[in-house]
C-alpha cells in the first residue's frame, strides 16, 4: 500500500479522504494547523502532524518516502477574502507552492490538488466547462486558480505528475455550520437544529451545483489512481444540477419539518425563514460539466441533491 500525506485532512473533506484511504489500506499522514479543522475529526488509524504549509521547512520532512499527496489544506470562502485579501494569498498560493515544492524535492508520484468552481465567476454560458476563461470575482477565486496554474507549471518544468478538480459547492457530513468558512447547507442545519429562521441571502435565486461529499472523495481517489492524467490536468466535479438558495431552504425544511407547508420556492415567509442583503463577490449562477471527468477518470456523481439533504436530515 502507498503513503500518502492528506493536507487539511483534519477539515471537512480532507478527513473524509483520509478515511477512504485508510480504508483502503493505505498509510495516510494528515497535516493540518487546525484553524478550521477538528483533530477530533481525523482517522485514528492515521498519523496526525500539527503543521503549517505556509512553513516549507516545517512540512518538508514529513513528504520523505511518501508516493502521494491530496492538497486540500487552504483558507476558503469568498467573504473573508473580500474583507482581507492577505491571509487568503498566503495560504492558498504560498501555502500551495510550499507543498508542491516539497513534493517535488521528494520525489512524490503525484499531487491532486483541490481547486474551486468560483474561478468560473459569471460566464455567460451555461454549464461551465474547462475551457472557459476564468472570470474573478473574489480574492478567493483567483488564489484557487494560481494553485491549479502552479500545479500544471511544476508537471511541465519539473515532471511531477499533478491533477487539480474544481469542486462545486460540497455538502455532507462534517461540513462547517457556523462562523465566516460556514456553506449555506451547513448554515441552514444549523439553524434549523436551533429552531431558528433560515438565512437567505436575498433574494435567494442565486443557483449552486451541490455536490455530495462522497462523489468528491471517489473523484480525488479516481484522480490518484488513474494512468491517464498526472500532466496538470483540471476536471470539473460537480453534479450538473443546481437549485437556487430559495429551493435549498424549502428541501431541507420539508425535509426536517414536513408539517410545514410551504407556498412553493419562491419566498420564504418567518418564523421558517428571513432574508439579509445581497453579499459581494457571488457568482449568480454554478451549474457544472463534469463530461471530462467521466470520460477520462470514470467519474460519476451518485448521490443526489435531495438523498444527501435527506441523509442529513434524518
């Protein structure tokens, strides 16, 4: 079996890689500084180190040996990166450099690199595929869309082999339910569980492609085993459906409260639901084209959007 380092495999979907690979037999180091992940969170079967990417020299012992390496480790979310761009280009871009840099010096076999469908930004067609121009509209975006150049410039110039997969707006188990890095899935459970009112950014019809925690793992697991890529390809991975925030909030609570009646998804009325101001930097439409990634990697999404809402509902 291969070793293999999981870098913010303490977060929420790190830890869900991590446990696939120890499943299935690998050796997995897990790097993380805990800023938003949950040491609780990682596999007990896998070596745990507390440490930083933006610090090569602190990471750079732990790749010896290793044949693999799933960089997840990154500051996410738009807002937070509109409200101070700085600590967003540290982590994400330096903080990639560093890992890839270190998996270079090591000799690794592969990274897989986990890269974000916000780089789209707002094209004017629909659904997105990889050959579009990336269009930014946050700090954010445009720091996940450096990781994935740096990713295809260290295989051309260095010969590691790399593969970056843009996800679309992951949901699942363990995902974060409050604070600045919350999703809005994460959010309204939350609520919902503190019988609260749904927050709706107003006025609730921007779409997401809402993707299952589960389908992301088996792409990266897809990503690393595969002989067809390792020269920095990019594959989409997403479901290829989306549902406006109006739609999200009426599933989940006619999910966790099926008592309630609801008028449809067009407006949400209190105590179930209240509406805040419009937020910067959203891109208004996500729908994905993960042709790609079925076709070369054998990649396909089985969960859908209402059996994931219902598996965390119950």
């Amino acid at each position: 079996m291969s070793k293999i380092i999981v870098t913010g495999g303490a977060g929420f979907i790190g830890s869900h890689i991590t446990d696939r690979l120890i499943k299935d037999g690998h050796n997995v180091i897990v790097l993380d500084n805990l800023s938003t992940g949950f040491k609780e969170q990682v596999n007990k079967k896998a070596k745990f180190v507390k440490a930083d990417i933006k610090n090569l020299e602190e990471i750079t012992p732990h790749f010896k040996g290793v044949d693999y390496v799933f960089h997840l480790a990154a500051r996410a979310r738009i807002q937070p990166s509109i409200v101070d761009p700085a600590p967003t280009f540290h982590d994400n871009v330096i903080g990639t450099l560093n890992v890839l840099l270190a998996a270079r010096d090591a000799k690794v076999k592969r990274v897989v690199y986990s890269a974000s469908s916000s780089s789209y930004g707002d094209q004017k067609t629909l659904p997105l595929h990889e050959e579009m121009t990336p269009s930014f509209k946050s700090p954010y975006s445009l720091s996940k869309y450096v990781g994935e150049a740096m990713c295809k410039l260290f295989s051309d110039l260095y010969n590691i082999e790399t593969v970056s997969l843009r996800y679309f707006n992951v949901y699942g188990p363990r995902q974060l339910v409050d604070g600045a890095y919350a999703t809005v899935v994460g959010i309204f459970l939350e609520q919902l569980k503190q019988n609260k009112p749904l927050t709706i950014v107003s006025p609730g019809t921007i779409r997401r492609d809402f993707t299952h925690v589960s389908d992301v793992v088996e792409a990266n697991i897809l990503a690393m085993k595969s002989k067809k890529v390792g020269k920095g390809e990019l594959f989409n991975i997403g479901r290829g459906e989306n549902y406006s925030i109006n739609e999200v909030a009426s599933l989940i609570l006619s999910k966790a409260k099926p008592e309630v009646r609801l008028a449809g998804a067009s407006f949400l009325e209190k105590p179930h639901a209240t509406y805040i101001p419009k937020r910067p930097g959203e891109t208004l439409v996500t729908l994905a084209d993960s042709k790609k990634a079925q076709q070369v990697l054998g990649w396909k999404p089985k969960v859908s959007f209402g059996e994931g809402i219902s598996m965390l509902t119950k």
